[in-house]
C-alpha cells in the first residue's frame, strides 16, 4: 500500500461508524475530542475492543496495537489476570472513604522495585504526579523556581507543561525560551521556570550557577518519549546528580513512561538516585494513575500525622482499589523473566527497523530501550529536541508513515515512537519491521519518481 492508497481504510470513510460518531461528538465536545493526544484529523478511528496485542476498531480493523494507550498497558489489552482482579474487587466495592490494604501493597511493590523510592503517595495520573512533586520540592526547600528540558513533556500542570514547545525564535542569547502550553498562563508561572537544552552540560552549568539559590528542583525524563526516546548521556546524568546535590537542589526523575525498560526505571539503569521519582502508566494496569515517591525525608512534606503536613494532599480516587488491584496484577506478573523477554524483543525489533532503513536508503536511527523504540531520521543521532523535530520535511514524512502504517494494520505514535507488550510475539515484531520497511521503500520510489518527472 502506498502513500497515496490511506484513503481506502474503512474509519476514513464519511459513511464509517467513526465519522458519524465523530458527528455525534462535534455537537456535545469541543471538535469532538476530550484528549488532545488521540485527536486526528478529520477524525479519529473509534476503538470497540483490543485483547492481548490487538485492537479493533468500530468499523472491525484489527491492528497490532504497538501504542498501548501511549505505553500503559505493558501485557497488552484484557490481561486476563487484570481482568480477574478489577472483576472481583468490583463485586467488593470500587471505591471507599477509606484506605484498602491494597494501597498498601501497591506501595510496597514499587518501594521493592526503584531502590531511591522509599515511599510513595499515589494520585490519578501522572500530570498529578508531577504536580505534586513540584509542590514537595518547593515545600522542601523553600524555593520557588523549577528546571526542565525543552521539549519534555511531563503532563499539563502549568509550571511542568513550560517549554514543552520551542519558542519560535528562542531567546536572543540562543537560550531556550520558556514558552507556555496554554494561552493566558499567567507571568507568575513563566517566571518561575528554566528551560534547559537536553544533554547539554555547559548550558545546565549555566543555569544552575545563575539560579541556584531559588531552584527547588530539576525535573527530567531520561529517555523523554515525546523527544523520540533519545537518550540522556550517561556524563550529563552524573553532572546533573552532582550540582544538584551540591546545590541543595532536589532532582526529580518522571519515570511515568520508562518505568516500563527495567523493575529500576531508566535511573536504576544510570545508577542514579534521584529525590523524588513520579511514576504512572505501567504501575496501574490500565486504570487511571499516578505516584510520587522518593526520599522518606522528602516525602515527608505529606505526612499529615502532626496535623498541618507541609503538602496537604487530598484526591477522592487516589489509591482507589480497582487502580491498586490492577496495579499488583500487573506488575505480580512484570519479573525479570517478563523485563527480559521484552528486551530480546525490543532488541530485536530495533534492529530489525536499523536494517529496514538501510535498505529503504534512509539515513535514520533506532532509538528506545527494552519495551520502548522510536525512529528518527537524519544522519547523526539528535541529542536534544530541536534536533530530533528536523526539518519540515522529516515531520511531513513522519505524518505520512503513521498515516500508512494505520492503513497496513499496526499502530504507533504519531511520532512513530511505540512500545512492546508481553502478549507480542516475534511475528508482530516482524510484522512491524515489514510495514516500515515497505512504507519507507514506496516513499523513496515516489520520491525518485518525482525526481525524475521534474
Ligand atoms: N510524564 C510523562 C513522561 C508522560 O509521558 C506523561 C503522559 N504521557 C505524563 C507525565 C502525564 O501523565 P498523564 O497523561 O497520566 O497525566
């Protein structure tokens, strides 16, 4: 299937469930849509159904789903021990003004897990996570300003969703610009943000030396999903970790999608300890979540057993029990043996996407680690985000491959970054390597076809 034949796949259709149920949606949500991210234009394909590594959409396309809803789910759709676990507690009680035991659980698991997590507070996603990490911090050390990476995202709460963008022409001293998420965020927030350059270390030198008497906190991905999953430098971490430390600073890792590499997220596998972690997605088996954890020191600031804790903070569904029992099946069931066969696929499929470009003649790279992978296109490998965005024509033809790959059956971001789960087998990793390897070898024909006509 070529570039050209995208039209032909059913939910496109005007007739198609989807668009009258996208007509449905125009008159009751704005444009329809009640997430930004699965927006798509003129409208999306509704899913009916997924299990295991599929999902259907309403029109009755089956497609390998490599997104998992943006990397929560790590066994696929409908894991059948999930299952069993949200049926029977729902039969219990699905929510209580009372804590479960389940919360309890779900905590220790995970204090098991990230050796810098000695104890956690759970919210409802992870934009709260990281919500309340920065409030921790600010109530930790007193200070108002926070540092993140240009590009990053780490959920919509104002002062993390800074800079998630590029300003448009940065800063006159070529500084990243801390540009809003959302019109009319007020000066109060922007003022309060530095904007840093990814694994750019004289840059972080910088900011820190000029502003590290008010910041709380730098906050980082270290393998940033919305930056094409490239890789933080193992030397740029361990700067990071030292000024901070030297500081006073507290440096909190969102693990919220890399949790899902390693049982230690990616700072197990930098050997970094960070004060504060947020995690989310994997950790609640496909129900809404989100947590904080860290340093007992740090966590302290929720502590509300003297009666007025520094960060009080409430949330009607934090730690519900149908999130928690979903939680612990599914990470009961994430061991080493699972962790490794998701690596063996991963390594597998980026290698397989390494050759199929190669042999479609398109200087790009593999990026991602474990159940995680990205491709990027360029000849170096971008070190930061305004490198990994390229030129317009790199982001049209990214358009046009997800586009395609959609149409051929399997599922990505539209970034073309994606993830693994365990119900995946060898054959849909193949089938992956196959459909890219295709769709880049028709882009490369059309193009050569138009090089010759003009
Ligand atoms: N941090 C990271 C790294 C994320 O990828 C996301 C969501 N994709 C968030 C935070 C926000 O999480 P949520 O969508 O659950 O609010």
């Amino acid at each position: 299937m070529s570039v050209a034949d995208t039209a032909l796949i059913a939910y496109t259709n005007p007739q198609s469930e989807s668009a009258r149920t996208h007509q449905r949606a125009v008159r009751v949500m704005p444009g329809g849509n009640t997430r930004t991210t699965v927006y798509r234009h003129p409208w999306p394909p509704y899913a009916a159904r997924g299990q295991g590594a599929v999902i259907v959409d309403v029109e009755g396309q089956e497609r390998i789903d490599f997104l998992n809803n943006y990397t929560s789910l790590i066994h696929g759709h409908a894991d059948p021990d999930v299952v069993a676990a949200v049926i029977a507690q729902m039969a219990l009680g699905s929510s209580f003004g009372m804590p479960t035991e389940h919360e309890v659980d779900l905590a220790a698991l995970l204090v098991e897990s990230v050796p810098a997590v000695e104890q956690v507070r759970f919210t409802n996603s992870g934009t709260e996570a990281v919500m309340v990490a920065i409030q921790a911090a600010r109530a930790f050390t007193g200070r108002p300003l926070i540092a993140k990476f240009e590009g990053a995202y780490h959920g919509f709460y104002d002062f993390a969703a800074v800079g998630t963008g590029i300003g448009k022409n940065g800063s006159p001293d070529g500084r990243p610009t801390p540009m809003v998420h959302s019109h009319g965020t007020p000066h109060g927030v922007t003022e309060n943000v530095v904007i840093l350059r990814y694994n750019d270390l004289i840059g972080l030198e910088q900011e820190i030396a000029e502003h590290k008497d008010d910041l709380a906190a730098v906050l980082i991905d270290l393998m940033p999903w919305r930056m094409g999953l490239i890789a933080a430098e193992a030397p740029f971490v361990r700067a990071l970790r030292e000024l901070t430390t030297t500081h006073g600073i507290l440096l909190i890792a969102d693990e919220i999608i890399t949790l899902r590499v390693a049982p230690g997220g990616m700072q197990g596998r930098h050997g970094v300890r960070p004060d504060l972690t947020t995690m989310g997605k994997v950790i609640g088996g496909g129900f809404p979540v989100g947590a904080v954890g860290g340093r007992a020191e740090v966590m302290a600031v929720f502590d509300p057993s003297d009666g007025s804790p520094k960060v009080p903070h409430g949330g009607t569904f934090n730690a519900n029990p149908i999130t928690m029992v979903a939680g612990l099946a599914t990470m009961r069931k994430l061991t080493p043996e699972a962790y490794g066969r998701l690596d063996t696929l991963g390594d597998a499929l980026r290698r397989g996407l390494t050759e199929a470009m190669a042999k479609a003649g398109f200087p790009g790279h593999v990026t991602g680690a474990g159940s995680l992978f990205g491709i990027g296109f360029g000849e170096a490998p971008p070190r930061d985000f305004r490198a990994w965005l390229g030129t317009d024509r790199v982001r049209t033809m990214r358009a046009q491959i997800y586009e395609v790959l959609l149409a051929r059956g399997v599922v990505v971001a539209p970034h073309l970054v994606g993830c693994l789960s365990t119900a995946m087998t060898r054959a849909d990793v193949n089938a992956l390597v196959e459909d890219v390897g295709a769709v880049l070898t028709s882009i490369a024909s059309e193009r050569s076809a138009d090089s010759v006509a003009s």
